[in-house]
C-alpha cells in the first residue's frame, strides 16, 4: 500500500464518472469539506489520488424536453456556484491542458459531462449551448430510448441510430465534445463507431464477459472501441461487476426507467429529490461485489482491449451499493495496489489512472 499511494500521488486521476453535482443541487452540500456520507468530497478525491473527475450533470429520463433542458441549467448553476466558492481548491477544466495546468497549482480539475441525449432536446443548437458552457462530454442515451438513440435499457425503437442522431455525433466531433457510449444499445454503439471520426468513450461501464449485464460491454465492443482509439471507464457499481448482483440491479434499473411522476416541473423536482435522498441513504450499504470484482474487470478490459484503452469510470454517488473495500473514493489506492499485485507496470497504472482519458481529451478536443 506504500508503494501504491506513492504512485497514486503521482497519477493524473482521472474518474470520467462521478454523480456527486446532485448532492450541490438537491443538498447543498459542501463538497469542500470531508463529509459523513456519500462518496465523493474535495478532501476524499485528493485522499485518493482522483484530481481530475468528470461530473456528471444527469437529468432523469423522466424529464422530458424543455424540462430535461432546464434541469440541465440547475444542475450547472449549482456546480458553478461550487466553482465559485471555492477557487482556491476546484477548477473548471475544459482541456487537457487545463487539467495539466490546474493540477500543477495543486487544485481539482473538474471536467464536465452530461449524462443522457434528451438533454439537448433534439436541438443541435442546445448542444451547441451546452459546450459553450464547458460541458465537454455526453452520453447519448440513459435508461430509456431518447427520439434518435436506442439505449441498452429499453427495447430498441430505431435500430441504433436515426439519421438525427448520426447529425448528433458529428456535430461533437465537429465542436471537439466526446462522444460517450456507456448506456446504449449495442447496434447504438456501433453506429456511433461507424459513424464518428474521432475517439469515443465508454465513461463508466464494464465487461459483459465476467457479469451480464446490457449495460457492460461484449469483448467485441471493447475490441471495436480500441480500434477506434477510445477507453472504456469500469464502472464500480456491484450490479455490473458482480454476476451475483445482477438479477436485482436489473430490477431497479427498469423500475427506474419506467419511473413517470406527474409531468409539471414542480412535481418532477419533488420526486427527484426524493428519489436522491432515498439513494443517498443506501449509498453506504455494501453489496456483494468486492475490490477484487472491480479489479477483474479492469484486468478483462485490459487483456481485450489492450492497456491503452482502459481507464476509471466509479459511478461515485450514483450507486446505491459499494463494493466492499470501494466505499469511496478515498479507497482508489487499494485499487492501485491491487494492480501492482498483479504485476502492472507504474507506466501502465498511470494510463488506467488518467493517461489514457487525457489522451483522448487532447485528439478529440485539440488542445
């Protein structure tokens, strides 16, 4: 453990799923100090070696349109009312050189992302919007289909892709935004593949090889995203990476998706805090998935799809069990150690550990 958070001092650490930006919209909670719950907080994430996560700003499928979009804006402004309290500790990054250079003055770097393609409301200048914004990377679906994607969750509606959603993809390419494929279909996957000319992400999923679950990827998508020169982030989530979780997390997924609450914004706010205080409160709960579950799935993505392809994706405060020895993200030097164990190289732990994001960020955004 001593050589593992010497090496994890040295990491970039770059988590490309963390959900932590609900608990500043529906809590207000003051992310810069350790708190007694949850999983991620500023003095956690230095504990831990992860100074540059994504934060995910995510937005129910319940909400649909106009809704989905101003939900959207809450949960930004929440994050830059973060930002601005705390400069001293947290900034935003929307380069890799930006995280370089805010690493370098000691601070967290935080990337944004936007989990689930409703969110742009079928309206390109919305996405347009949002990367202006700084928001540097989307999922394309969530639980459920959206009007051009068909997600892993749901029963295919379009066959992957329409032809708007083909227009989505180009158009992240074109404004330097990555294109993440963690939740959708398969056929979805591989139409993004086909479809985008630069690097895309698997933010936060696992390996279908070792649990089976729609939301973890085939040894042939893994192959398919290294040829593509994407990295896929391995989910912690016990559901994904525990055969024996499966069955139920299947179950809560789709009674998620079917979730529908009476469609006036007031009404849908209500149920979302709800919702994320009910999570919140099992947040600390352990399942029956271990470190060793999660480290497994790291070393299958690695073997398929080489080293260069594989990187950290928690799904921090969006999962409502931990593996045990996972419960936050102050424990990602066990994690590290675990590698060593297994005989990685420093070189190779540190691409799991960021190097590899970082590079993608650099060929799809530019800089």
């Amino acid at each position: 453990m001593a050589r593992a958070r010497r090496l994890q001092s040295e990491v970039i650490g770059i988590d490309t799923h963390i959900d932590t930006a609900q608990r500043l919209l529906y809590e207000n909670a003051d992310l810069s100090k350790r708190l007694s719950d949850g999983h991620v907080d500023l003095p956690r994430l230095r504990e831990g070696g992860m100074r540059a996560p994504f934060f995910s700003l995510w937005v129910p499928v319940y909400y649909h349109g106009a809704e989905a979009v101003r939900r959207t804006l809450d949960l930004r402004d929440a994050m830059q009312s973060f930002l601005d309290a705390h400069p001293d500790q947290i900034e935003l990054a929307t380069t890799a050189a930006d995280i370089e250079r805010i690493l370098a003055a000691r601070k967290i770097a935080a990337v944004l992302a936007l989990e689930g393609g409703h969110q742009i409301d079928d309206d390109l200048r919305v996405l347009r919007m949002y990367h202006r914004m700084g928001i540097r990377a989307m999922t394309l679906t969530h639980f459920r289909n959206n009007t051009w994607a068909d997600s892993s969750t749901d029963k295919p509606q379009h066959n992957g892709l329409t032809e708007f959603g083909m227009q989505v993809v180009r158009e992240m390419n074109r404004i330097g935004m990555l294109v993440d494929i963690s939740h959708v279909a398969d056929k979805t996957f591989y139409d993004a593949v086909q479809v985008s000319t630069k690097p895309v992400i698997a933010s936060h999923s696992s390996c279908r090889a070792l649990t089976n679950m729609p939301r973890n990827m085939t040894d042939d998508m893994l192959r398919a995203l290294a040829k593509n020169g994407g990295v896929v982030g391995i989910n912690f989530y016990p559901g994904f990476i525990s055969q024996k979780e499966a069955a139920a997390a299947s179950k809560r997924i789709s009674a998620s998706a079917q979730a529908l609450p009476p469609q006036t914004a007031a009404a849908m706010d209500d149920y979302a805090a709800k919702e994320h205080a009910r999570d919140l409160a099992a947040s600390q709960h352990h399942g029956e998935a271990t470190l060793a579950d999660a480290v497994a799935h790291i070393d299958h993505a690695v073997k398929v799809a080489g080293v260069d392809h594989v990187g950290i994706g928690s799904d921090w405060d969006g999962i409502e069990k931990v593996p045990v020895g996972l419960e936050d993200v102050s424990k990602m030097p066990a994690v590290t150690a675990a590698l060593l164990k297994r005989g990685y190289s420093e070189q190779d732990i540190k691409k799991i550990m960021g190097g590899n994001f970082l590079r993608v960020m650099r060929e799809v955004i530019g800089k």
